[in-house]
C-alpha cells in the first residue's frame, strides 16, 4: 500500500514539476491573456453593463476570468502532458510500472488542480487591481475552485486518452472546451439573455462552476450555490467514473 | 492475424536467456505481453509465479524492461528521471543504487544533463538505467545494442553480465547473433510467431554443419551455386559437411571461371545456425500452406 501511494506522489511531483519547468508558457502566459480579457472588455464594457447592484461589471468579471483561467489549465495540463508523452513514447516509462489506474487518475487530476489553481491564484492576483469582488464565502469559492479544476483535470485524462494527434487535442479543446467555458457566464450574467438561451445555459455545466464560484465572492448569483454543487459534483462524478474505467482497461494506451 | 501462435517456454533463475528470429518474428509483441503494454488474447504468461494480467503490480515489480524505441522525457535531466521511475516503483532514497547505476554506465558526468543534450548512446543508457532503478530480479532487454557504439556495447554487456552473475534473471534480444552466442546460455528462436527452436547455446551450435567454407570472389556466382551460399557483399559462404563438398564446391567456383580468394573453413557459428533453422522453418510453413 505505501508503495502505491508513493507511487502515486511521485506521478504527482513529476506532474507538478513538469508545468513549472515551463512556467513561462504553463502560468505566466495564461496570467497575461486574462489581463488581456480585463484591459479590452473591462474597459469596453464597464460603462455600459451592470450585472448586479452594487457590483461594477470589472469586478464581476474578475471571479469569470479567474475560473475560466482555472478550468482551461486544469484541462490543459492533464491532456498536454498525456498526448506529449503518448506521442514521443515516453508513456512506456509509465506504462511498466505497478501504478493502478486509481493511481493514474489521482496524481493526474491533483496535477491539473494544483496547475489551475496556480494560474487561478495569478490571475486574481492581477486583475484584482482593476475591481475587487471582495469575498462574502471563501469556502465556496475553494470548494467551486478544486471542483472545477478536477473535473476538467478527468476531463483532460479523457482527451488525452483518446487523442492519438495533436490536432485532434486541439479540436477538443477549440470546439468543446472554449465555446462551453465562453458561453457559461464568464463575461455576463445569463439573467441578460433571451429565455431561449437562459435555457441553454443551464445545460452547460461550466456555467455552474462559474456561478457558484462567482457566489463566494458577491453572496449573489444566477442559481443557489447548493444547485450549482449539485451538478458540478454529480458532473465531477460521472467523467470521474468514466476516466477511471478508460484507465482501467488501458484505452488507446494498452493494446 | 496471430502475431504470436503457440509459444510456450519457461526462463530458469539466474539463467541468460536469448529470443531470436528475423524482422516481425513476435519478439517484441512478446515482450510486449510479458511489460503489459499489449494483451495477448489467449494463454498466460508468469513472472516468478505472478500472473502479467491479473496480477500486474507484482509482475511489474519484478521486472526490468528496456524498450527498443530509444525514448525519453525532455522535461527532466538524468538524475530526474532515475529519481521519478524509482518512486514510481515505491523505492524511496535510492540515490546511492542511482549512483552506482550512473558510473555503471558511464553517465556519471551527464547527471544533471537534461535529457535532450544527450547522445543516442547516452539516451540508451539512461533507458538501461531506468529499467534498473528499482533492482529488478528479471531484466528484459529488447534490442538494446541497435545502433550503438563498440563501447558503450561493451560497457552495456560487461554491467548486465555482472548482473547475471548476481542472480537476475536477463531475456535478451537481438540482432547481433555473435552477442548472443557469447552472452546466452539458453536460446529460443521465433519465426512468424511460432518458436521453431528452443535448446541451450551449445546444443544448438552442436547440432549445426560441423563447418563453413569462406572465401571472396569479384564477380557474380552461377545460380546454382548461389542458391545454396550465402551472400555478403564479396564474401561467399557454403555449410560443408566433410572435406569432399569443400572441393566439390571450390571445383564448381574454378570451372565457373571464377577465382575464390583469401580461403578459409570455419568452425559454424550461431548466425550459420539460425539462417539455417530459419529456412527449414520456411520450408516446413510452405509445406503445411500447401
């Protein structure tokens, strides 16, 4: 048992040490595209949406940006670091040892949170300057942060499963993962759309992560926290499942 | 298609242990099957009685692979990646096994050399390196002198020898017949997924043409005579049984017009051997095909 929980941290530590190798390209850059969002729609919009009384609209996109940042890395770094090592042939090493594949999803998925929260932790760190959101349920917002960033972490595991080319992962995450995290809140509140789409936006799960992320910081949102919990955990539950099963039985990495 | 058909041996304790056969033959899908990276649709394979399948971790622990593709993981240097393959299999504070590895292997200097500043024989070593890390009692090399240098082979085949002498087990294959015979006590050779020969070294050497007639023409042999020679380049070779078909055989070079230089007979060797299990192996597929 110690040796497999070993060997689980230490796939957690080579994961971890991996992105912030690159740091430069793994958590500064995604830092510098938020303050990009920040510069470009805070300045745009701020005069010309209110969202909430009480909160200006560069202080309700703070907490958008902030999550997004989050579940995109979260993605970004189990599903990189999957296809990288699927394609140089490096997963081998991984391949021979007597990790479970409880052991994978563990350490892969921790990863990809300990990466989004990094990134999380940096953007809100920059873009509080431009409007502070202040913070009425700090547990919330960790328990919405970890949540987020670990289903999309098993989100990543999936892709990078079943990606055999790189373009292949891009395509995923271009037309799956950019229009769900685009089309969840991030910029406005969905209360500020037609009905149609108010609809559509509660299928979305992304929209939850970010409402009830958003949550802990206004007090306000567009459902109950405890509705957005409910889906982002039953939704973290069922890719969790599925991601474990593809481990399982060695998807596209045993034949 | 049936990569592998059949193949049934056992590997004793402590014993050097060959797999031959020819491009696609099923070394590779066979280790392969013993690392757990392919499944085999049928049969079992142990290591030192765990199951590869349904008792992997176990398998795994005991085992050492070297794989053929020359791979590494550009985001580490070289202590990194005997660091990180060590925990993976539970072995903490194994910097000085990690150590001994790295002068083993002459890799002392490169340590702390990321993993893409390195040489195709230093990345070799470091994949040799990280099949060891965890002191496994079985080692498998697959290939592992493609493409490298006289030192680094003899680096290589010195380290694992000692090794053997140890008591790990090694199941090696390759390409290079003259390593094998030197190396391998005991030998199995594949052909087209099926094991066509399976006996000690010196069995095997025994059983061969008791010799082979080597000499060098400059220009082409007659058909006939071609089919039964080897061919390499300017050298000619013939299996010879007796002192009567070495002059039958340099008879038939003269009255070809042909002049047979820098002549010699040579005791057969292992890669005399295996061309010659190789084509009876032909020969009897063809006769069951038909």
């Amino acid at each position: 048992m110690n040796n497999l929980l070993q060997g689980a941290s230490t796939l957690f530590y080579k994961e971890v040490l991996r992105f912030w190798k690159v740091a430069f390209q793994t958590v500064a850059a995604p830092v510098l595209t938020a303050v990009m969002y920040m510069l470009i729609f805070g300045h745009v919009m701020s005069d010309r949406v209110q969202v909430y009384d009480s909160v200006s609209y560069t202080a309700f996109l703070v907490p958008g940006l902030v999550m997004m940042s989050v579940l995109q890395n979260a993605f970004a770094n189990s599903s990189s670091s999957l296809i990288q090592s699927k394609i140089m042939g490096n997963l081998v090493f991984l391949l021979l040892t007597p990790l479970s594949h409880w052991a994978w999803f563990v350490a892969y998925v921790a990863s990809s949170v300990v990466r989004g929260l990094v990134v999380g932790l940096g953007v809100f760190a920059v873009t509080v300057w431009f409007g502070n959101p202040g913070c009425v349920a700090p547990l919330w917002i960790v328990l919405f942060a970890v949540l987020g960033a670990a289903l999309m972490g098993a989100l990543g595991l999936i892709a990078g499963l079943w990606a055999e080319k790189f373009d292949q992962l891009a395509a995923f995450q271009n037309f799956v993962i950019m229009p769900m995290t685009f089309l969840s809140g991030v910029f406005y509140s969905i209360h500020s759309l037609p009905p149609f789409w108010q609809g559509v936006s509660h299928l979305n799960p992304f929209f939850y992560m970010i409402d009830g992320f958003r949550y802990g910081f206004f007090g306000v949102s567009d459902v109950s926290p405890w509705v957005s919990f409910g889906v982002v955990g039953s939704a973290l539950a069922v890719v969790s499942a599925l991601t474990v099963s593809l481990l399982k039985t060695g998807y596209k990495i045993r034949h | 298609m049936r990569a592998l058909d059949g193949v049934r041996f056992d590997i004793q304790e402590g014993e050097f242990f060959g797999l031959l056969g020819p491009n696609g033959a099923g070394k590779t899908t066979l280790i392969s099957v013993l690392a757990g990276l392919t499944r085999a649709t049928g049969g079992r394979v142990l290591v030192q009685g765990s199951d590869v399948q349904t008792d992997y971790a176990a398998a795994r622990r005991k085992l050492g692979i070297v794989p053929q593709e020359l791979v590494f993981d550009p985001f580490f240097n070289v202590r990194e990646a005997l660091r990180i393959q060590s925990g993976y299999f539970g072995v903490k504070n194994n910097d000085d096994w990690i150590d001994e590895l790295l002068t083993s292997l002459g890799l002392m200097d490169k340590a702390e050399a990321n993993m893409r500043q390195l040489s195709g024989g230093m990345k070799r070593r470091v994949l040799v390196a990280q099949a060891l890390v965890h002191k496994p009692p079985v080692i498998v090399l697959d290939e592992p002198t493609a493409g490298v240098d006289v030192e680094l082979r003899q680096t290589l085949w010195q380290f694992i020898a000692k090794l053997n002498r140890q008591g790990h087990t090694v199941l090696l294959t390759t390409h290079y017949l003259e390593e094998a015979e030197a190396l391998c006590s005991r030998l199995a050779m594949l052909k087209a997924g099926r094991v066509v020969a399976l006996a000690s070294t010196s069995e095997l050497l025994k059983g061969a043409s008791a010799n082979v007639l080597r000499f060098k023409v400059d220009s082409e042999l007659p058909s006939s005579l071609a089919v039964k020679a080897r061919i390499t380049g300017r050298i000619v070779q013939f299996p010879a049984q007796n002192a009567l078909e070495i002059e039958q055989y340099l008879a038939a070079v003269r009255e070809a017009g042909l002049e047979a230089q820098d002549v010699e007979i040579r005791k057969a060797d292992l890669e005399d051997v295996f061309l010659d299990v190789m084509n009876k192996a032909g020969n009897n597929n063809a006769g069951s095909a038909q």
